[in-house]
C-alpha cells in the first residue's frame, strides 16, 4: 500500500505495510533518525512524536492509522515552547548517554502546552512514560520548571 | 536459496582458504617479529584499517587551527558518562585553552596514534591523567616557546590564560591562532612541566561542562542505530531462545516472501534476515520456521540454580573452591563462640541500555569497516579481524557515542559486532547494520553474574567481628584466571581490622548462561553483603551503625573512608531524628579506587520501599569535571536502585522471563529519589567515577528498612513480580 | 605501499636466525591453532519443515438453550448471569474495570507498565493518555491493544476485588452504570470496545465465547428478569 503522510510540514508518499510502525517509517524511509528505537512496545518512549499536538508513541503507531494527521519530530519543533525546553535541557546539561532525549524533550514539551506551569507531581505523572536507563530524571525535572519560568518571562 | 547464491558460497569457500593461508602465514610472521619488536607490531596490526588521522604538530590528541579552535581527540568511547569533557578539560587545563573554544572529537581505534582504546572499569580519566595533561603542557611550552622567540623575551616571563599568550612585562599578547605558525615548528619538550593542583583553573570548576548536550536535546547526534549507508541492508537474527541450544533445522520459504526481504542464511549465533528496512527484516524473522538442538542448552530454571548454589555454597556442589581474602593463623579452624550466620542472593541483571545491540559493518575481501558503540575498541578491532579473517590493521572501526552501555558493549568476546562483521561477511561489499530488538538484548546473555553469598562472623568480646569466614558462589566472568572480580569489594575490606582470622572460599560454578562485566561489577552484589552484615553486626553490638564503621576504619587506618563518612554523616544530618515513618541507611563502597558513601531516606508503603532522598558524598581523588560526577551519581544511584527495587532475570526451564521493560521495570520518573552530592576535595590523583555510585544505594535502602522493621535483606531485589510493577504513585514520598 | 611489500621478507629472515628450530616449531603450533580456530565449518541450509497450527485454547460459552433445563426462572436468570461473569471477569474486561485509578494488563492482572491513571474522562492524565499508546485497532509490531472508544470504566464502575453479584447489582443500576438495560444490552452486544475481548491481539486470550454468544446470554438474563447472584 502506498500512504501519504504529512510529517513535519511536507507530505510524503511512502510504500509500506500498513502495520509498519511509525517509527520505521520516519527512520529507515524517511531518513529521521533523530527519532529512537528503544522498547518497540510503547515501554519507554524514546520514539515519541507529536501526531496533531499530541504526543504518541510512534513505534506503537501503523502507518495505516496516521490518515491525515500532521506528524511533528524532534528534528522539526521550534516554537517557543520548544526553544525553551531544549535551551534548559542544554543549560542543565541534561542528557548523559542522550539517547531517550528526544522523546524526553517531545513529552516536556507536549506537557508545557497542554499546562505551562506544571507541579513536580505534574512532570512526574506526565513524563513516566519515558525511561532514561542514565536516569536523568532530577535533571528533566529541573529543565522543565526552568523552561516554564522561561516561557512565563521570569529569570532562571 | 537461489543458484547465484550457491555459486557465489562455492567462490567464497576457495577465496576463505586464500585468506585462511594469508592470515595463517601473515600471522605466523607477525607472531616472530612480534617477538623481537613488540610494540611496532601490536601498531601495526592495531592502528587503523583506514586512514591514520590527520598530523598535528601537538600529538596525537590536538589540533588546533587558524581560527584559534582547539580540537580535543578522544580516545575514549562517550556511552553518556561525559568522558569527552573530563579529557578535554585535562588538555585545556595544561594548554590553558579558552575551555569555549574547545571542541571534542571521537577518535577512530587506532593504536598507533592513541595506544590502547579501552574504555572500562572507569578508568578513563585515572589512566589518562598523565597522558593528557602532558600532551596539553608540551602543546602549551610550543605557544610560548613561540611567543618567546617573535618577542625576544624570556619564555619564563610569558603567561597563557584562555587561548592567549601574553608579556605582560612588554604588554604584548597574542592569540593561538596568531602564534600557530611559529608554535607548529616548536619542538615539544621531552619532559613537560606540569602544574600543581592549586594552580588549576579549569579542572575542578563548573565550567567543564559537557559539550554534547546541544545535538542530544535536538536528536542530532548520529548513534549506531541512525547509520545509513548507500545500498545498506538491516539485519536481524533469530536467536537460539536458550542458552548453549544450537540451530537443528530452518526453513526461510516464508520469510523470503516477506516484501523486502533480501536474503537468509544459517550463521553460527541462529539465522540472519537481511532486508531493505528494519520492519521487513522484522517480519521476515517472524516469518523463519526454526527448530533448536537443545542436547548442551541449559535447561533450569532459576529456583534450580539457586538451589544448586546454595548447594555448592554448602560443600556439595561437587566443585573445587580458590581461596581469597585469606589471613590470619589457621584462617580454616573452625569459628566457635558467638558466631553470626549470613546468607544472601543476589539475581542475574540485563544491562537494558537504552540503544539495543547495533552495528554497522561493511567487508570487502580483506578490508573490513565498522561504526559502532564499540567500547572495548582495541579488542573488537582484533575479534572483528579474526571474523573476517583478516588482520587487525585492515579493520577501521569507527567509535560512535553508544546509547548507553553499563557494560554491555564491552563483552569481551564483542559478541554483537562479530555477529554483523560474520553477516556482513557473506553479502560481500553491502554495508550491514545489525539490529536486536529489546527482547534480543534481555535474552542475550552477558547478565551481571547471580551470586550466593554465605557469611560466618565470630564475634570478640568488644562487639567487633575477631574471625570472617566466606563462601561465595558466582560464575567467573572471565575464562581463565581467578575470579578476583565476584569477591571484589570483599577482599580487602577495611571491616578485616579487627579480625585475628579472614577465611574466603570463591566457587565458580561452569554453565551456558553467559556472564559479563555489569556496572560496578563485584561490588554490585558485595557491598550488600559487607555493608548489610556491618549494619546487623553494630546492631547486635548496640552501636550506632556509623559509630560502628567509624571504629573499624580507625582500626585499618583508613582515613579516606573515615573522611567520606564524617562528611556523610554531617550532610545527611545522621544524627538528628527524621519524622515518624521514616528512616535512614548508610552504606560505603569501593570500587575502581573511588570511595563513595550513601545515606538514603526511606519508608516502607504497603511493604515497598520508598526512597525519598539520598545524600552522597565521594572520594574520586582530584575531581576533574564535578559536575559530570553530580551526573554520574544521579544516574548511578537511579540505576543501582531499579537493580535492586526491581531487577531480576529469571530462566524457566532455560527460558528467559523478563524480556522488556514491561517485566524488566527500571526507575522511572515518578521513583527516582533527589539526589545531593558532595565532593571531597582532595590532591591525590584521580580515580573513576562512572561505576562506583552503583554499589552503596541497595544497601543503604537495606540498611534504613532494617531500621525500619529489624528485618534484614537477604536477597535482591526487593521487590518482584506484580509487586515490581505496581510502582505507587507517591514514590519519593 | 613499497614499504608494505618489502617487510615481510625481511621479517621472515630473522625469524629463522632469532628463533631456529624451537622458535619455528612455535610458530607451527600457533599455525595449526588458527588452522583449527579458521577452518570454516558447514552451514546449514534452509529446508522445508512442516507448519505447526497452533490452535488457541479457547474457552466456549454455554449457549442460551442449556439454561433451559432449568425451570425456575429466578434460578435460571442467575445461572445465565453466572454464564455471563465469565466474560466480564475475564482479564479482557477486568483489567479496565480496576478498583483504583490504574487499570492492570496481562493474564496475571498486573498494574499497568508505565503507571498511567484515568484522569478526568477515563482517558488518562496530560501525556500519558490512552491515545498515546493505544491506537484504533491493535498494532502488530509492538502488540498493543487498541480500539478508537479504549479508556477505563467509570470508579463506580469497578469490578475488581468485587463478588460476581456486586457486580450484576452494580450494572443494573442506572446511577453507577450510567446505563438503561437497553442500553447496557447494547454495550454488552454491540459496542465494538466491548467486542475487542474477542480480538484482543497480542497473543492475549480471548474471553470465552463470541460476543454474538455473549450478547444471547446477557438478552436471556434480562429477559429473565435480570436476577442476581448473591
């Protein structure tokens, strides 16, 4: 089957099994690496992308059910929101091996729109889904209030 | 199997023997030169199979260029631990480099230019500390020397501060880049001089921060997995399900209808599916129809095994004993008196680092290339070379930062990048990347060793142990030699000092489960033991389980741990009471030369332990880059804690149980603890720090929960089954 | 490349001076070591075997008419709920009726990997909701379940740790089922959500029966008057 679908910004016409992951799609024809294998049973997030805003786990996701919905990867977020998350991800020197990185920064940033100034037990609750093997976690905590300071205008 | 193939294997087989004959000649030769030049030819047949890297006037590890950048190369493999900063702040700090103008390379393995490339038992920064800060000194005599002859000054009256070279006497200055020229046709000194630890002003500061950060947060950064090669193929490989089962029978008509499916063929690990993409080999590999020889497998399950431990731990496991740890008169008389009885089990762990197993690998005849996580470069430069059956300076094997490791990678037997070097090996001239899935990579074997600890304490008058007595019982991790590393951490206890007698039996039982380096290593599992039998022995003394330790450290007159625990006893506020409910555990380690003391908050909800907070406090000797050793405590107690709330890798009957992370949990966000680290300042040299946070968490969480109830551990880890996975909601409390 | 071609005769000259004999004999056993360790061994080749069906082990419903024998209609009513509870405490409908705010998963009725909770409309907190996850229709790859209405039932609608009987009460009535009869018949006999117990995926069982069967079953109970266990 051939499936057009609308990954950041362009749409692009792929030949694929229509249960093929998301993942594979965006990584072996798509070329979009920066979008990680890591469980392949929706354990540990590391391939989570944005499908409509939303954040979802794409190896998790057949290409059959993407439709017309706008998928949005690491490689393309650049909203404020974005910015400030992976600018404190930086300052914090957060990642260690880095490679849950990505899906840690598209759930921080998934969880900063849907609430712009989210408790520890928000952040908690929010970004369970994502395992850092480095255990990062008190580093991401810390990123993300300093990212919503940011995005509320105060210094951090 | 179609005709090309066949014909194409009858090729292959007549051009194996022309290998075979060149290899066997070539090393026959090699092996007597080697004898007579050793160094010349272990640089030969180690340094690159590709290019050599560029010449830079300043070694090996610098290069600078007319911009004023410096370029640090990294010999060592970046897994997360940040070992790219701590080397590159070791040259900066000699050079007196503008830390912002320095940018960190990955080298090639390459044992002509950089010399041996392992990157293990957290040694890097301790067995680079010389190497790198010469190599920045004698850089930076180049720059003055430089400056000294363009301004006719003395070169003793000339300062380096961030990339400048100044006079301040005549005022002048200039930039590296200014000075490069004339630096580059400076001769280094044979002995440079190198400064004092009062005089750094990088080393030791905030300011060595980690220079990946950028490209990780963005998905930038190429791993192994995201290698794409023109014409690649993925490959994946059907395992045998147990350990030491081997392939009978399989039939590959399904899976080479899978679309995208390229080929199938037999290797000695199971049978490899080559496709055009990662699904397809997926599917292809779902699709094989396989029957196993299970005749050498192991075919118990984990209640056998522990059994048969406990068996051996008792003296009828039919299996010799090495002695360690012995001293004393007559360490073997049997213990009388008041004796205390110890007994603790341990689980095989999987290392689950976050990137499975991967590699990229592309043979042509004799020349091999390969990128990947490889962090034992030197060595899997040669077992790829024995793979192709070439030579090891015809493999360029190209280092790429790995998604963690935690030891994986560094299999001795480089079991994952041999398999793709065998695969790429028969698709002569396609590149190959190998892919395992998570459950690959949990059943694949190489788990940190199950171990049986027996300990039998006699007691002296004065509360203190007078006589030890062990019997451990734990597959060696390596295949020759004693198996120093299951009792490491015991060995040289400082808890021996008021003993009359130490008296220690290792027994390593033999068996198809393959073991291999975990982080930490020996002291993941004996630190629990040590530090738990501290904690009941001062209880049964009556003493505070600190005052305890501190009396039998004076006694071995260790005053680095005697250092850590004061400072772990201040920070932690040991001594002031903590709310109802809760409770505080102690525990201090060794491993790899660091010393690294834990205090650990915790309750128990509904008998889960719950860790709210852990003060830590370390002795790594000189502290290179302190904020990548606050990273690797963090990560080392959060990883230390999901071993030991959560981790376990069972067999039934042979099988692997725990396969992903749905019944191999790890701490997750909701369960890590906060995590405070003190430094101890110190001038002695350095010493590793990606290992040694691991071993002190499970038993201080052991330690505050027999605080707690008077129950003491006895196995890890504490919590399994339904009870692993039922992680509360109000973890840290 | 000159430099290359020229070493190994000279190194081979000095073998035979440094070592003589014993050196070269040395050099023979090393030789016959990677004869032994190189010499390559046979590979199998792929043969047809047989595929093996592997028949489910699937567990049937009784249908309707075996209830007939029973003559008193209350008795019968509750056998024919009895009937039913085997559905609806099958782990395929247990696991989204949880007692707490987590559902559970697997035969064994785990608490869910990763922890997720109901949130506000059953669907799951901001960035772990059901969505996130589980797609319309269970994914092959990775084996997780779907269906475009997957969310946990009502609290009041918990079923776990609950008698058979508490649960029939539960479901008739309306305040905590949120349901009419003709509405919970066709929840039972309809709804595709409900009908993904069926078709779970995953390698997951079934629970017993069709939902067709199931749907005939929960029909005769109401038509008997809906009566409950104790």
């Amino acid at each position: 089957m051939v499936y057009a679908v609308r990954v950041n910004g362009s749409l692009h016409k792929v030949e694929a099994d229509g249960q093929t992951p998301l993942l594979w799609v965006l990584r072996d024809t798509l070329g979009l690496t920066g979008t990680k294998y890591g469980c392949g049973i929706a354990q540990c997030g590391a391939c989570t992308v944005h499908v409509d805003g939303q954040p979802m786990r794409s190896c998790s996701l057949p290409i059959e059910f993407v439709g017309s919905a706008e998928v949005t990867t690491i490689e393309a977020i650049d909203d404020p929101i974005a910015t400030a998350v992976q600018q404190a991800w930086v300052a914090r020197d957060v990642p260690q091996c880095g490679f849950c990185q990505s899906g840690q920064v598209m759930s921080a940033v998934a969880l900063l729109r849907a609430m712009p100034s989210p408790s520890d037990s928000d952040i908690d609750t929010a970004m369970s889904g994502n395992i850092c093997r480095c255990a990062t976690y008190n580093r991401i905590r810390a990123a993300i209030h300093d990212a919503a300071a940011t995005l509320r205008g105060e210094a951090v | 199997m179609t005709e090309d193939a066949q014909d194409s294997r009858g090729f292959r087989l007549t051009r194996r023997r022309l290998i075979l004959g060149g290899t066997l000649l070539g090393g026959a030769l090699l092996v007597g030169y080697g004898v007579a030049r050793p160094m010349d030819v272990a640089g030969a047949i180690l340094s690159g199979g590709g290019t050599d890297p560029e010449e830079s006037p300043f070694g090996a590890f610098i290069r600078i260029d007319l911009e004023g950048w410096v370029t640090v190369v990294n010999k060592q493999q970046e897994l997360g631990q940040g070992i790219h900063a701590g080397m590159a702040a070791m040259i900066a700090e000699e050079l007196d480099a503008d830390w912002d103008r320095v940018k960190v390379v990955e080298a090639r393995s390459n044992f002509r230019a950089y010399g041996v490339q392992i990157t293990a038992g957290s040694n890097a920064i301790a067995t680079n500390w010389d190497a790198m800060r010469n190599a920045g000194a004698a850089a930076r005599s180049m720059f003055v020397n430089a400056a000294a002859l363009r301004w006719d000054v003395e070169p003793d009256a000339i300062e380096v501060r961030d990339g400048v070279v100044s006079h301040p006497a005549s005022q002048q200055s200039a930039s590296f880049a200014e000075l490069l020229v004339e630096a580059s046709r400076q001769t280094p000194p044979q002995v440079p001089v190198l400064k004092t630890a009062e005089q750094y002003r990088l080393i030791g500061t905030d300011r060595v921060r980690r220079k990946d950060s950028q490209p990780k947060s963005n998905g930038s950064l190429i791993y192994t997995q995201d290698v794409q090669r023109p014409n690649m193929l993925v490959a994946m490989v059907a395992h045998s399900p147990r350990f030491g089962g081997r392939l009978a029978r399989f039939d590959d008509s399904d899976a080479l209808k899978v679309p995208g499916v390229v080929e199938v063929f037999a290797i000695d690990t199971g049978v490899a599916v080559l496709a055009e993409t990662t699904y397809a080999a997926k599917l292809g590999r779902d699709a094989l129809r396989l029957e196993w020889d299970d005749t050498e497998a192991e075919t118990r399950s984990t209640a056998d095994l522990v059994a048969y431990y406990h068996d051996i731990a008792a003296g009828n496991g039919g299996i010799g004993s090495a002695d360690f740890a012995t001293m004393g008169e007559d360490p073997d008389a049997p213990l009388t008196g008041d004796m205390v009885e110890f007994s603790f089990d341990f689980p095989y762990l999987a290392h689950a680092p976050m990137e499975t197993m991967d590699c990229v690998a592309e043979v042509n005849g004799f020349d091999v290339s390969i990128s990947s996580g490889a962090h034992l470069a030197s060595l899997d430069q040669v077992m790829a070379a024995f793979t192709a059956r070439t030579i090891p300076g015809r493999v360029d094997l190209e280092v790429l930062p790995a998604g963690g490791s935690f030891g994986r990678r560094g299999v001795m037997t480089a079991d994952y990048l041999v398999e793709c070097v065998r695969i790429a090996q028969r698709v002569q001239g396609r590149p190959v990347k190998l892919m395992w899935t998570r459950e690959d990579e949990m059943r694949a074997g190489f788990y940190r060793p199950m171990s049986h600890h027996r300990v039998w304490v006699e007691m002296g008058a004065d509360g203190f142990p007078a006589r030890w007595r062990f019997h451990s019982v734990c597959q060696a991790l390596t295949p020759v030699g004693d198996n120093i590393q299951a009792t490491e951490g015991i060995t040289h206890s400082p808890y021996f000092s008021t003993a009359r007698t130490v008296a220690g039996k290792i027994f390593s039982p033999r068996f198809p489960v393959p073991v291999g380096f975990w982080r930490s290593v020996g002291a993941s599992h004996t630190a629990l033991v040590m530090e738990h039998v501290i904690d009941q022995l001062a209880r049964r003394a009556g003493q505070d389980p600190a005052a305890y330790r501190r009396s039998l450290f004076e006694k071995a007159g260790d005053d680095r741990r005697i250092a850590v625990l004061d400072e772990l006893m201040e920070k932690s506020g040991w001594s002031t009471p903590i709310e109802a409910g809760w409770s505080r555990g102690m525990a201090i380690s060794e491993a790899f030369g660091t010393i690294v003391g834990q205090v650990a908050e915790v309750r128990l909800e509904g008998g889960r332990p719950v860790v709210r907070r852990v003060v830590a406090v370390v002795d790594c000797g000189i502290a290179v880059a302190p904020d990548q050793i606050t990273a690797q405590m963090e990560g080392s107690i959060g990883f230390g804690l999901s071993a030991a709330l959560f981790g376990a890798v069972t067999l039934k009957d042979g099988y692997v149980q725990e396969t992903n992370f749905d019944t191999y949990p790890v701490v997750r966000m909701n369960e890590m603890p906060a995590v405070e680290t003190h430094i101890i300042k110190s001038t002695n040299r350095p010493t590793g720090m990606g290992e040694p946070g691991v071993p002190p968490i499970a038993p201080a969480v052991a330690n505050a929960i027999l605080a707690l109830t008077g129950t003491p551990t006895t196995a890890l880890p504490f919590l399994s089954g339904a009870a692993a996975t039922n992680a509360g909601f109000s973890m840290r409390g | 490349m000159t430099r290359r071609s020229d070493r190994p005769r000279r190194r081979r000259f000095r073998i035979a001076r440094i070592f003589g004999i014993a050196g070269l004999l040395v050099v023979a056993a090393i030789g016959l070591g990677l004869v032994y360790l190189l010499y390559p061994r046979p590979v199998l080749q792929s043969e047809p075997i047989a595929v093996e069906t592997l028949y489910a082990q699937l567990e049937s419903l009784q249908p309707v008419s075996a209830f007939d024998t029973i003559v008193e209609p209350r008795l019968r009513s509750v056998a024919l709920f009895e009937e039913v509870g085997r559905v609806l405490q099958s782990p395929r409908c247990m696991n989204c009726h949880p007692a707490t705010d987590r559902p559970t998963q697997t035969e064994a009725m785990w608490p869910h990997m990763p922890w997720v909770s109901r949130g506000l409309d059953g669907g799951g907190e901001a960035n772990m909701r059901c969505t996130t996850c589980h797609q319309a229709q269970n994914a092959e790859a990775s084996g997780v379940p779907g269906n475009a209405k997957w969310s946990l039932a009502p609290i009041e609608m918990a079923w776990q740790g609950k008698s058979l009987g508490d649960i029939c009460r539960q479901l008739l009535d309306p305040a905590r089922s949120h349901m009419t009869r003709e509405e919970l018949l066709h929840h039972m006999a309809e709804d595709d959500l409900v009908g993904w117990a069926w078709n779970p995926g995953g390698g997951r069982q079934p629970a017993p029966g069709t939902q067709d069967e199931f749907g005939a079953l929960v029909a005769a109970w109401l038509e008997t008057g809906a009566q409950c266990p104790q």
